[in-house]
C-alpha cells in the first residue's frame, strides 16, 4: 500500500506542476498562432476577414485541445 500512496503523491506532483505551466505554454501557442496569421491582418494584400476566421479557427482547436487535456487530467487525478 505504501509504493500506491508513494505513486499517487507523485501524480500528484506531476499534474500540479502541468497545471502551473499549462496557461503559459496556452500563451505562447496563441501568441505564435496570431503571429501567423498577423499577415492577413496588415500589409499589402490585409484581408480582415480571413484574418478573423483563421484566428477564431485556431481559437476553437486550442480550446478543444485545452478542454481533452483538462478532461484527462481529471479523469485521471
């Protein structure tokens, strides 16, 4: 029983530290993310509207991944 507790403590340990880092590692993707696709946004050739729906499409996949890995990890915590 001792080696079970011994692995809980350190899922544990590891699930805290992957939600500590998770936000940061979220801003970055979107940060990156934009940054692609900033060229549709300025420029010679700006089209808003694709810029729009390029960035709201990359929103909604990062935010199912987002939610599949919140998920995961609460099944498994």
């Amino acid at each position: 029983m001792a080696q079970i507790g011994g692995i809980e403590n350190s899922v544990n340990d590891i699930s805290n530290t992957i939600r500590s880092i998770f936000p940061i590692i979220l801003g970055v993707i979107f940060l990156v993310g934009f940054l692609f696709n900033a060229g549709h946004f300025f420029g010679e050739n700006a089209d808003l509207k694709k810029g729009i729906t390029r960035v709201l499409v990359f929103v909604l996949i990062a935010g199912a991944v987002v939610g599949i890995f919140t998920y995961l990890i609460g099944i498994v915590v």
